[in-house]
C-alpha cells in the first residue's frame, strides 16, 4: 500500500501532552541516532582489506569472539538497521559471512582471529572458553535480533546455540542430558536462549535442553548449595567446586531464564512449574534477606558456607542489580506474590542515584515495575547524555556499550517506527498510550521515504524498549487531527509502510488506534 502524505496540508500544532511527548521524543531520539551512526561511520571504516572482519585491539589486528563479536559488531547491525540500510544489508551481512567463514573453530562456535597472522589467535582449542564467549556472541545476536526480527543474525545465533548443545558434555545427576558447562554465568547465558528460540521456531527440542539446565539447577545445584547457585559445579562430585555466586551479567541472565522457563511450564500446564517456582522464590528470599550490602543494594558476589549461612561481600553492590530487582517483580507477577514485588519496588528507590547502574536496565525496571522516580531519572539521564558528544578516542567495549544505549534509546522513544532512508536533519518520535500510538515527524529538508511500523515476532522481548507492534489480523483507525480526518486499515496494509513526502520545517503529527 501506498499512502503519500503532503506535509503543508496537514500541519497544525498540538497541544495534546501525548503529542507533545512524541514531539519531545523525537528530540531526543535524533541526538541518539546522530550519535549512533557517527559511532557505526567509524567502526565499519575499521573493516579488514582481506575481508569484512573489523579490525579492534590497541593494535587493530584482532576479532574477538567476547567483545568485537558479542557486543561491538551486534549493537552496529542495530545502528544501520535504524540509520544505514546499504550498510546494514551490505557490509554488515558480508561481517557475518567472513566472521562465519574465518572464526568458526568447533563446529559453528567461533573463536579470537588474528587478522594480521590470518588465523586464530591462539594454537591450541580450549573449549570451556570458546564455548563461554560464543554465549556471549550468542546474548548479543538475541539482542540485535528482538529489534531487527528473523533473518541471519537470528539463525547465527541458533546455529551457535545447536552446536553447543550437540557437543555438551557435563553430565548431571539431575537432568535428562549434558550441559554446556559447569559454569552457571554460561548456563544461565544459554538457558535465556533457549524458550525464545523454542517459540520462534516451534522447535520443542529447545526446551528440552532448557528443562536440563532448568532441573540441573532446581533440582540439583540449589538444594545442594543452601539454595543458590554456585559460579561453578563439580557434577561428579555433585558439590560445588566454588560455592561463591557472582552477580554479574551471566548470573542475571540465569535468574532470568530460570524465569523464562517457569513462564513456559505455566502455560503449558506442566507439573515442572511447581518444582521450579519454590526453588527460584527461595532465591529471591536469600537475596533480599540476606544478600545485601552495608548501603542496603544488592551485594556482588555471596558465598554459601555449607552450614546454613552466607558470606556476604558488603562493600560491592552489583552493578545488574536492576535486572535482578526487574526479574524479581515479574517473577511475583508470574506466582501470584506479591511480597517480591513489593521488596523489589522498595529497593528501587535507592537506585534512582546510582551512576554506575546500566540506564538500559534501570529503564527495564522501570517499565516492568512502574516506578515514576527511576522513569524520570532515567529520561534526564539520557537527555543530557545525548547532548554530550562522543569521545574521539576509539575502545571497542565503551564503543558498543553506548551504541547499545543509544540505539535502544531511540527505539524506544520512536515506539519501533523506523523512517527510511535515514537522514540527519529526519527528527521523529512516538508515544504510546494505552491502544494508541502517537506519532510526530519532521524534517529540515523536503524529504521522500517510507515509515516502518514495528511488526510482532516471536524473537522480540516484552518491556524496554518499548514498541507498538502492528498485527497483521487486526484494523487500525489512522487519524490526522489538522484536517480530523482518519481512515481505517488492516494490519496487513500497514506492515507494509507508509509512503509519505515532507516539506522541510513543517511537522507532521498522526495517531494509529487498534480497533476493536
């Protein structure tokens, strides 16, 4: 469907807050896409002369699979998806064909590249790292592709996923086949994986390597770890060979399978819900009872003591402790009790002064336990932030980390709607309330393109950032208050896009209501 939109006929200010939040947010997010593509000119003029590899290091002579791989280059597939459609299906398609091409080393896992010595960085296979940096790749390639729906980033991602499980190799007691690892950080890094891809594929077989990891755990490792998870587990043994937890990045991403799974096994109806839901309620017991620091956050690292108690590092907070808390509040949604809700909400409070919290995970939190305090922190954060231009000196891990932030920023402010072709003077936004999408465009230069609506997939996650997905099965009133004029259409025809012509200067503002 075509639909061309003259912007000089439809133009009228709006003095309606949703409007203005839209107008508001579509500031805001083109600091965070000019910044975002600023960082992605960079990076991919960094591409490799034998091949589309990026070169990273102090030396630019290498690709590694924990950082080049699983943070830089997914959060720059998301920058061109939003900013640089040649390069997103040019250049960046030909990364991952070179990086399948050149980094796989068992089987699909990839591994560190030597891109001056043309081969890998080290002589011999370690597999426990490969398998620990490819569930890193992995996290990220999930990440870019809840945005960018199904496509080749997704099935790298499943192709890594496949190959772990069809070498896994510790055998636990507990669980009908061998895990990853005995590291709980790469269990839990995969455990996530594993219901989404069962739903996007419609392969049951993903949950049932999840149940592995699900039982192994509540079954097995917590029973027999005073309740929580040991960083790692000597299966032989059936004992912990280190009885510390650390709550880092991999220890979150295990809670939050955990849950994931349990959310599975509710709606299918399986008696696994009933085991798992006391075993990971017991946890979230230990860590707002007990796992606190001196500044009442939650501790980074606790240690069992094989008696009952716990060492408890009370100086260092963990720097993921919004996910925990996030996980924690949809956990309580997801049982029927309240009481983790509320200790999550009380301790959210205290984090709206946290520098050293990721704003992407405080955002989470916020959405997913509507807390108006750490939103209003969070949004003056990344205001100010967006208006402070980037550093001239190039580092791979800062690099990605704020492409992540920016990119996520934008998608959320603009609602999932995408304009292309992308320009620099395009300012767009969105807000969404209730069943309604508002939407504000403009830009300084006449412009002619195609808006992109957010479509549903079973690869996209609930919460932050937040988008207004349009379903194919169901009609949208389309309404343009400067003329109040308003056309219904089905999903079907929006998904396609809107053809639309801008005269420079002149906002265009539009809502999109979901019909009943």
């Amino acid at each position: 469907m075509t639909f061309v939109v003259a912007l000089c006929l439809l133009f009228v200010p709006s003095a309606q807050a949703d409007s203005e939040l839209a107008e508001r947010n579509a500031t805001l997010a083109h600091a965070a896409l000019g910044q975002a593509h600023d960082l992605l000119v960079v990076w991919t003029g960094r591409k490799d002369s034998e091949s589309s590899l990026l070169r990273s290091g102090e030396g630019g002579n290498r690709w590694t699979v924990a950082t080049t791989a699983a943070e830089l280059y997914t959060s720059l597939v998301v920058a061109a998806w939003l900013t640089d459609t040649p390069l997103y299906e040019g250049l960046l398609r030909e990364t991952l064909r070179d990086e399948i091409r050149l980094t796989s080393r068992l089987a699909a896992l990839p591994d560190d590249y030597d891109l001056n010595r043309r081969r890998f960085r080290r002589s011999t296979t370690d597999s426990e790292r490969i398998v620990d940096g490819a569930a890193r790749y992995a996290e990220g390639l999930s990440q870019t592709s809840a945005l960018t729906g199904p496509g080749p980033w997704s099935e790298r991602m499943r192709s890594i996923v496949d190959a772990v499980f069809l070498r896994a190799d510790v055998v636990s007691g507990y669980a009908e086949g061998p895990l990853p690892s005995d590291r709980a950080a790469v269990n839990g890094r995969y455990l996530k994986l594993l219901p989404l891809l069962a739903m996007a594929t419609g392969d049951e077989g993903y949950l049932y390597y999840a149940r592995r990891i699900g039982d192994a755990y509540c079954v097995g490792i917590f029973p027999g770890n005073e309740g929580l998870p040991a960083d790692r587990w000597d299966f032989v043994a059936d004992k912990p060979r280190d009885r510390e937890w650390t709550l880092d990045g991999g220890g979150a991403a295990l809670v939050e399978g955990l849950i994931d799974l349990y959310e599975t096994e509710i709606r299918d109806g399986s008696p696994r819900a009933e085991i798992y839901r006391p075993a990971i309620a017991r946890v979230f017991d230990i860590l707002f009872r007990q796992g606190q620091t001196t500044g009442n956050r939650l501790s980074y690292r606790i240690e069992t003591d094989g008696r009952g108690g716990f060492n408890i590092d009370r100086r260092r907070a963990s720097s993921h402790e919004s996910r925990f808390l996030a996980a924690a509040a949809r956990f309580s949604t997801l049982s029927g009790n309240p009481t983790y809700f509320r200790l999550a909400t009380e301790a959210a409070s205290s984090l709206a002064s946290e520098d050293e919290i990721s704003l992407q995970d405080l955002d989470l939190l916020a959405v997913e336990i509507g807390t108006e305090k750490l939103l209003a922190r969070t949004r003056a954060d990344v205001e100010r932030a967006a208006q402070i231009a980037p550093s001239s000196h190039i580092d791979e891990r800062a690099d990605a980390r704020r492409l992540r932030r920016l990119t996520t920023l934008a998608t959320d402010a603009q609602a999932g709607v995408r304009l292309t072709p992308w320009r620099t003077d395009l300012r767009w936004g969105a807000s969404i309330q209730g069943h309604t999408l508002h939407v504000s465009l403009a830009s300084d230069e006449p412009w002619e393109g195609q808006i992109l609506f957010a479509e549903p997939h079973a690869l996209s996650q609930a919460g932050y950032p937040r988008h207004y997905p349009i379903d194919a099965d169901t009609r949208y009133a389309v309404r343009f208050p400067s003329t109040n004029t308003s056309a219904v259409w089905q999903g079907s025809y929006l998904a396609r896009g809107l053809s639309v012509e801008l005269e420079g200067q002149q906002p265009l503002t539009f809502s999109i209501v979901r019909q009943p």
